[in-house]
C-alpha cells in the first residue's frame, strides 16, 4: 500500500460549554491545529503518485476561508467541537473530494491529537 500524508495548519477557537464550569476546556480557548491527511492506494498513477499533492489545494483553501481565525462553535453551530470531531469533519470532507484519503488526524498541541479513519 502507498501512503502520502500532507499537513495544513489553521488557528481557531472554540469552548467546550457542556463540560464543568471548572474544566480548563470549559473556558474559551484556541489552538493551532496541525492537520494531516493521509491517502492511501494499491497502486500509483500514470504520473508515479497517489495523488498530486497540488491537487490537495482545495482543502487549504477551504480552512483558509472557512475555518481559520474563527470560533469553531460559530462555525459548526455547536459546542462540542473536539479534535475528534473535527477530524471525523476533515475525513468526510477529503473523502468527496479526494477518494484515496485514508485518515486524519488533527493536533490541538504537539502531544495531542484525534485521529479518523475507517
């Protein structure tokens, strides 16, 4: 199997209000997000790839536009929007526009991270 991974990066906030009051996630808070795509193929095109990592373009500037520099509960419209959920988000998206994707993962710190994929 072959794997390409790319990594894209965007800061955003978000507030986890279900939680305690006294849970630190509780508060309103960002991050800066690190996520990686990873697709995966039995084989390589005609041009030696997975996928032309050029042709992951539309994902850069959907979280330029969309998600970047926002509050993620604006965004998603609600408030329980996790490194998990985020990286179930991510994989769906990929997934229409990029068949090969086999996982996401999203960091909210460099020891931190939630991964999707089947």
């Amino acid at each position: 199997m072959y794997r390409i991974t790319k990594e894209f990066h965007l800061s955003a906030s978000h507030q986890l209000d279900h939680l305690p009051a006294d849970h630190q996630c509780a508060r309103l808070h960002g991050h800066n997000y690190i996520v990686v795509v990873e697709l995966a193929a039995e084989s390589l095109n005609d041009d030696g790839f997975v996928r032309d990592y050029h042709d992951l373009s539309p994902l850069k500037r959907y979280i330029d536009e969309a998600l970047d520099h926002r509050h993620l509960n604006d965004v998603f419209g609600h408030s329980k929007v996790t490194s998990e959920f985020l990286a179930k988000h991510f994989y769906d998206w990929c997934k229409q526009h990029f068949p090969e994707t086999s996982s996401v993962r999203v960091s909210e710190t460099p020891k931190t991270w939630a991964e999707y994929g089947p």
